[in-house]
C-alpha cells in the first residue's frame, strides 16, 4: 500500500518531543467507591526516550529514536529518493538547434506508385512533358525552395532535383530529446516512451500509481528488476515502470576497451539512447532510433570519418525494393561506419525504437547539438548489452539511413 506521509510527518511533529509515559494496568479496576492502595496500583511510572523529529538519521542516534516518520525517510534515502523529489537536473537543447534551413514536402502518394517530376510548374499541375520520376517506395521527402497550388494541389521545386512534382508541405518537429550536464549525473536515468501511469511495486497486479508521467517526460532511475517477463525501472517512491514504457540512460564514464580517449560517443542498441563524454564526464544523452531487423546498426568500435551539413539520401534492401526511401537535404550527417551515420530524421515523430536502415536517427535538434561537439576522428561505441544484435561483420552491408 502507498504511504500517506504528510498526516504521519503532521501528527509526529506535535508528538516527537514529548517524552512518553506509561503505568503497569492493575489486575482489577476500583469502583467508583474503592479507594486504590499501594498494594494494588504500581504508583512508580518510566520514561523512553523522545522520538527524532522527522528527517534522514543515517548514523546511530543517542538522543532520540529514529521511528515513525524519520524511519520512513531515512527508508526513501537508502534508495537514493529525497523528499521532497528533486526535479531532474539536466538541461535542455536550445530550441534554436531545430532550426534548419530547409523546407521539406511529403510524397503522399501510394507506396508502388512513381512519382514523376516536370521542368516547370505548369507542366506538373498540367501532367505533362515529364523528364522523370521517384521510384516507388515507403519514405519520400524532398526539401523544397518553390511552391504552387493549383485547384488545392500541392506543387513544389526539389532542390536536388531541380525539378517540379506533387508533394505536400509538411511540419517538421521542434522537439528535442537531448539533456546537457555539467558534470556526471549521481545516479542513472531515462525516458518514458510510452505515456502511463507507475505501478506500485515490481509486479503488474501491484496496482498503479496515481501519477501520470507523459511521454518524453524525463526522471531519475532508482533500482532496477528483471524477471521472467520483463525488466522494471524504479522512478520513484512506490513508482514502477516496465521495459514497454522505459529506456534508461545507464552511466559509465570509463572508456570502453579498445577507445584512448577521454572522449566519446556511447549508443547503447538495448535502450535506444546516445550517450556523450567529455574528458571522462557525461555531459549529454538523448534518445534515438537505430536499426530495426534485419537492418540492424552494427555493434563495435568506429570513428566518425565525414560530417555533412545535408545529404541526399536513397537507396532500399527489400529484393522487390518495398522499403525504397528517397530523402533529401538530411541534416547534420555524420558517417562513422560505411553509409551508417548520425542524422536529423525529419521525417520522424517518435524515438526509443529501432527504426532505420542502420543509421542513427535523431531529431533535428539533437543532432545539430551533437554536431557541433563532434570531430572528425571521434570515437563510437556501439553495444547492445542484451546481445540479441549480431555482431559477426559479415552480417552487415554498407546500411543506409
């Protein structure tokens, strides 16, 4: 059962400094006409000592008793939990880092239907004269410089293609997922992915708590629990989130064997998070979308070898080409193994699930941030700790985004 503490903390304060009596019951109680003796009714009373007034007594107390209400607290900060909860410490992204120069337009036709493209406007509205086409496929975007609507139709220029074509304009998202710290965090944390409400113990009939945590909302990780069904992340006093609902940022801030550096980027494949150090301090982690079956993002030790501002990119894996994607102006392109790379993902709304072809996808925001840290020559960690990701190097092709 949940602890109701503000009613005990309320009645202990009134109570914790007053000593406490006490008298030996007699083995008969007097009518209201017998005057009790000495020889029925201990007169001697004892006293015990006073209880500690609410707090955290974490060494031996010889002037008090630690019960009650310093019990509990002195309980809730043995795992790690103050109270009052401390909000979370990291920070986040300026919201100027989603910006990017680019407009993008969505292909919203059918996934086996080409789209053609035409040297002007008029001819694209008119559907004629075409000089080529986008295959068929799953994901089409093209970044856009120009624009015309015809009888509500969308037209717009493809930059790279120098080209006009049906398309519709389309949000790109401003969220950015990242948190920035000055120096290591004391404890790990993470991400609810899936909005809910926190059980009370490790165990689906536990019962849930009356708190609702959003998705994105970002909170401190207390205790960890695998069983049969699942691994549970403790957010909180009598708070319990399951793996469907959680991805943890779990800190360790030496370099991984085989990286001579006090610097490096940590993507655990698990828990679908980036992490950053810097001189031997985390000081960033975010959450992604990495390479979903059979397509996976490739464990191992890389460096980051080309950054690019956009890229144009395109390309399929499926024998009959139903994944073809076609993606223009990508941004913030960062290459660390083959075509397998850090990369805004605009065309991407949720993270903390394998995605991609390969390719580490991130919000605009995010990447723009990592970069701006980043070099050429930075060294990646690549690692999924529940070792369901192959890692024998001739699984893997060049990936894609």
């Amino acid at each position: 059962m949940k602890h109701s503490l503000l009613p005990l903390l309320t009645a202990l304060i009134l109570l914790c400094c007053l000593p406490v009596f006490g008298e030996a019951e007699p083995d008969t109680v007097p009518s209201s006409d017998t005057v009790p003796s000495s020889d029925t009714v201990p007169t001697e009373t004892y006293e015990t000592d006073v209880l500690c007034l609410p707090g955290v007594y974490q060494t031996d107390r010889d002037d008090c008793l630690p019960l009650g209400a310093s019990e509990y607290l002195t309980d809730l900060a043995n795992d790690g939990i103050e109270y009052p909860p401390l909000p979370f410490s990291g920070k986040k992204l300026d919201s100027s880092l989603s910006d990017v120069p680019y407009q993008y337009a969505k292909i919203n036709a059918e996934n086996d239907v080409a789209i053609p493209v035409y040297y002007t406007a008029e001819e694209a509205a008119a559907s004629i004269n075409p000089i080529g086409e986008i295959s068929t496929g799953a994901i089409r975007y093209v970044s856009y410089d120009s624009q015309m609507d015809v009888n509500g139709a969308h037209y717009v220029h493809s930059t790279a293609l120098d080209a006009w074509l049906r398309a519709s304009p389309a949000l790109v998202s401003m969220t950015t997922l990242g948190r920035t710290f000055t120096s290591t965090p004391e404890r790990d944390f993470g991400w609810i992915v899936e909005g809910c409400y926190p059980y009370l113990d490790a165990d689906y009939g536990s019962g849930s708590s009356t708190t609702y945590y959003n998705r994105e909302d970002v909170v401190w990780l207390y205790d960890m629990k695998t069983d049969k069904n699942t691994t549970w992340f403790k957010i909180g006093e009598n708070q319990w989130v399951d793996r469907i609902h959680f991805r943890a940022a779990h800190i360790n801030t030496t370099p991984p064997e085989g990286i001579p550096a006090s610097r490096w980027i940590e993507v655990d494949l698990l828990e679908q998070v980036v992490m950053v150090y810097e001189d031997y301090e985390l000081i960033y982690a975010c959450m992604i979308a990495s390479g979903m079956k059979p397509y996976y993002t490739q464990p191992g030790i890389f460096q980051i070898y080309e950054k690019k501002e956009s890229e144009n990119m395109t390309g399929s894996f499926e024998t009959d080409k139903s994944d073809y994607y076609w993606l223009e102006d990508v941004p913030f392109t960062m290459y660390f193994d083959a075509l397998r790379a850090f990369h805004g993902a605009y065309w991407r709304a949720w993270y903390g699930y394998e995605q991609s072809h390969g390719c580490i996808n991130m919000s605009n925001g995010d990447a723009h941030w990592l970069y701006n840290w980043a070099e050429i020559g930075e060294w990646v960690y690549v690692h999924d700790p529940s070792g369901q990701t192959p890692t024998d190097a001739s699984f893997y092709d060049e990936g894609g985004a």
